[in-house]
C-alpha cells in the first residue's frame, strides 16, 4: 500500500475474482473503445477498437478485417493487452489475457451492426470480417464508490482541510470463471 493509500481512512481497495470480476469488466467495457494491444515484435503495437460484446464470462469480443495487422500479430502471438477510460476521471481499467480468431458466420452476425457497413462494405457477409474472442486471465481496475459527482466534491472538501478523502476503489481483476466454466460461444 503506497503513502497515499495510507492516509485514506475509508476501504480503497478491493480484489475482485470470478463473477464480480465478469461484473466490473461488463461495467467498464461494454460499448466502449480500448486500445487493443498486441505483443508480436520488438515493439508490440496498439490500436483503438471497439468492444462489440462482453458475455457472461468477461469474454469481450471484437470484429476485425481478416487481414488486418492485429490478426497478423495475434496469430503469431495470442497475448493481447487491453486498456480502457471510461472519462477523465473514473472507470479505468488494464486486462491482461489472450485471443482467438474465427470466421464464425453465426458470432458475426450476433455482433453486426449498420454502423459497421463503414469498414465492412459488403455488409454482414463481407469475407474480410473476422471475430476476435479477447479472454481476460488478469487486470487491475481504478474507479469511484459513489459516482463522479461525489468523489468531485470528496476531493475539493480534502483539498479544502488538507486530507485525503478521494472517493477510490481500485483492485485486481482474476477472471477464473471463464476457465473454470468453459462455455463455448461459437
């Protein structure tokens, strides 16, 4: 526990493991762009991409361009990395875990929306589309208890008296459940 930590009279940490941990990825990733990192060379490479589903086991799924760079990487290394902000200051979160690529037509067409058609021309049944199933084995959260609008003034009353009273909780993600479980989605 750091310094900061310490001064910190209410509970600010809180581990989270099989369905609360499904739970806080729903609540962060669902419907929300992260940057997708792969590990493939000496740099690894990231990029935006938008979480289209996160099912019940903390799965978050993605489509992609069949030739596209990150299905390059991911074949020849399925680590994958993914990072998310919610807004300024809440809702952050770090997963570490590994995908999977397929071409199921069902999964697709599951996940497809008009709004895709700008990549995918051809529509759902564009050949080029591919799904990417991200599993997330671990991660690390950073939120607030009670919304952005108490942990605001949390803070301006510790600024104000010189105490700390942010209004944080913050943990380690440990999704078990999707290993423990193995449901196949598709």
């Amino acid at each position: 526990m750091n310094s900061i930590d310490q001064n910190q009279k209410e509970q600010n940490h809180k581990d989270l493991s099989d369905l609360d941990s499904v739970k806080k990825i729903k609540e962060i990733a669902k419907d929300h762009t992260c940057f997708f990192y792969t590990s493939e060379g000496s740099k690894g490479s990231a990029r935006p991409m938008t979480v289209q589903k996160v099912d019940d086991e903390g799965n978050l799924w993605f489509l992609s361009a069949a030739d596209s760079r990150q299905n390059k990487e991911i074949e020849q290394n399925s680590a994958v990395q993914l990072y998310f902000q919610q807004s300024q200051h809440s809702k952050f979160m770090h997963l570490y875990g590994h995908a999977s690529i397929s071409q199921d037509k069902k999964i697709i067409q599951e996940l497809w929306t008009p709004f895709l058609k700008t990549w995918f021309t051809e529509g759902e049944n564009d050949p080029r589309i591919s799904v990417i199933k991200f599993t997330a084995n671990e991660g690390y959260y950073w939120d607030v208890k009670h919304g952005n609008f108490i942990a605001g003034i949390k803070m301006l009353i510790g600024a104000t008296i010189g105490k700390t009273m942010d209004d944080s909780i913050q943990g380690e993600i440990k999704n078990d459940f999707a290993h423990k479980n193995h449901i196949s989605h598709g």
